[in-house]
C-alpha cells in the first residue's frame, strides 16, 4: 500500500530516474561546473544544488541511451575520475527523497547506489532516522526521545502523531519522505555564472597600501573582462589567503548589478575593511563577479551625478586604449586619478 501511494503522488514513476550526485567536499567551483558539464551530457535536466551536489532527472535519457540508471551512474563515476580526477556518490531512486538517500549512504571516496521503485520501502525501514534525507539533528533527535530510531518505525507511526511531534509541514513531509513519497520534480538550474581574478603576492605581505593596490588591480581587470564580455555582476566575493593556509571570504551584494570599475571599486573596499586587516600575512588575494547576467537585461539608470559621468567617459576611452595598445598600458591607478 505505502509503495502504491508513492507511485501515485511521484506522478506514476515505474523506474528509478532520479540520480542524487554528491562530489568531494570543498570542491572547487570551476571543478563542480565541469561536473555540471559531464551531467549535462547524459540529460538536459540538471539541478545544481551548491556547493558539491546535483540532481538529474534520467527518465528521458533512459530512453534515448538504451540502457538502465545504474548503468548511467557507473558510466558517470568513470568519466569524472578519468576527466576530472575526482570521485562521486551516485545515489538513483524514483524520487529526490530516494536518491538523495541512496548517495548519502556510500562511504567515500564513491560508488553508485540506485533502488528499484519496489525495494524502496523495505530498503528504507532498517536505516536510522537521521539517515533519511531532509531529517535535521533536532528532528532526529525529537524522533529518537519518541522511541522512533528508524525510518520504517517512522512510516508506521501515524502522520497526524509526526506533525504534532515535529510541527505540521515538517512533520507531513517527514511521515511522507519515510515512505518514499516525495512529488517534487527535478528543476533545471545551473549554477549563476561567475568571473574570477586572482593576485599572488610575491611574498608574505603586511603591507596594507599594497593590498589596496592589488585590490584595485583586480578591479580593473574584472571591470575590464566583465565588460568585454557584455556583462553585468550583481555581486562580489573577496577572498583573503593568509599564510599558513588559513583564507577568509566575504561576499556582498551590489546596489545596482554593474561592471563598471568605480561601483566594484567601492564594494571591494568596503569588504576588504570589514576584514579588520591587522598583522594577517597575506599570500593572495581573490575578487569574484557573483551572479552574473547579460548587460543588456538590466535596466540603467540616469545619472545626475557628472563626477560619475566622467569617469563613465574616461573608463570607456580607456576600453578602447587597452583593446588597442594592451592592457597593460594604462595602470590601474590612473584609471581613477585622471578624473579625481
């Protein structure tokens, strides 16, 4: 009864298609992209979930490679250890709920688990409570003191007793997800784009004039690369490496989405002092364009102000200088001195 009614609220789903990906911890972003790249090649619905997971939905893709998720999944581990260096824990159910169950019970470095739609149950119940996607540390632990220590005990107990236990949503998405049932789909969404440029300090540096500079050098050229490219950034990260290995990173949103040097020149600023620079010795530094978008999407504003005006002038002639003579020919300083 209970692995019918997960058939019918996932929509009738007869065959495990919902693949729960879960890469390295700490991964580096331009790495977990690639992942998203290789996913992209076995079907287009790919859900990024940041910083290290993704889920794909394969029930079309079965279809089109003419084989099972499992051996999908095999195929997948192959191409990200060969590719990227790196292993995965591939979990495969017929809903998130499953899959994403699945990948969280492979031990590291990878693997690949899938259960069969009629298994779901039966596989569920022996696991404890806290292994069942979606179920926090306080929820298991309210569970445990209720004498419920594992998912099939918490299938058996009445949905009406869960949500008074856990809270009325909490406790009906618990009691439902025990069973396997779980209707939500998987939503194709990538990663927003994002542009990095780094500066490496030649040695250890307590200098703050020289941070300042190097920041402002790193502006200019994210300002530089986002406008070549005929985009916008609604926000920035800076990230501060320290030596010994040691890193702080703080990401502020824009007022405006703008790649214009003077408006990341403010933000960069204003994070890099909420650092509290004291005696950290700095190795390097690195400056993110967060969420990018098309330039062309946002709206500009008028402005009033002819200070800014100017240096919108100097930064376009600037542009051209650069794409002219190279990028180098204009300093990063004089990019602002000139209409101080």
């Amino acid at each position: 009864m209970a692995a019918e009614a997960q058939m019918r609220v996932s929509g009738d789903q007869r065959v495990s298609s919902v693949m729960n990906v879960r890469c390295p911890d700490r991964l580096p972003e331009d790495v977990f992209r690639q992942v998203l790249e290789l996913l992209a090649e076995f079907s287009p619905v790919v859900q990024a979930l940041p910083p290290s997971a993704a889920l794909v939905e394969l029930k079309g893709a079965l279809r089109y490679h003419g084989t099972g998720a499992r051996r999908l999944g095999e195929v997948l581990r192959i191409r990200t250890l060969s590719r990227l260096g790196i292993d995965v824990r591939v979990g495969i159910g017929p809903t998130i709920v499953v899959a994403a169950t699945a990948s969280g019970q492979i031990s590291a470095p990878g693997g690949v688990l899938a259960v069969d739609p009629e298994q779901v149950v039966d596989w569920l119940g022996p696991l404890p409570v806290e292994a069942l996607h979606g179920i926090g540390l306080k929820q298991a632990v309210a569970l445990r003191e209720f004498g419920v220590h594992c998912v099939g005990l918490l299938a058996s107990v009445p949905p009406a007793a869960v949500q008074r236990l856990l809270g009325g949503r909490a406790g009906r998405l618990a009691a439902d997800r025990a069973r396997g049932i779980d209707p939500r789909p998987v939503a194709p969404r990538a990663l927003p784009a994002t542009l990095t440029v780094r500066h490496t300090f030649a040695q250890h540096t307590l200098d703050g004039a020289l941070v300042r500079a190097a920041l402002l050098d790193l502006v200019v050229q994210l300002g530089r690369q986002l406008r070549d490219r005929d985009q916008v950034a609604r926000g920035l990260t800076l990230v501060l490496r320290f030596a010994g290995g040691a890193s702080w990173e703080k990401t502020r949103r824009l007022p405006e989405a703008s790649a214009h040097d003077d408006d990341l020149r403010t933000l960069a600023y204003r994070i890099v002092d909420a650092a509290g620079l004291q005696r950290g010795r700095l190795t390097g530094i690195v400056l993110k364009g967060e969420d990018l978008v098309d330039a062309d999407q946002v709206a500009q504003q008028i402005s009033l102000d002819q200070a800014r005006e100017a240096r919108l002038v100097a930064e376009t002639a600037s542009d051209r200088i650069r794409a002219k003579f190279g990028p180098g020919v204009i300093g990063p300083a004089a990019t602002f001195l000139r209409v101080s």
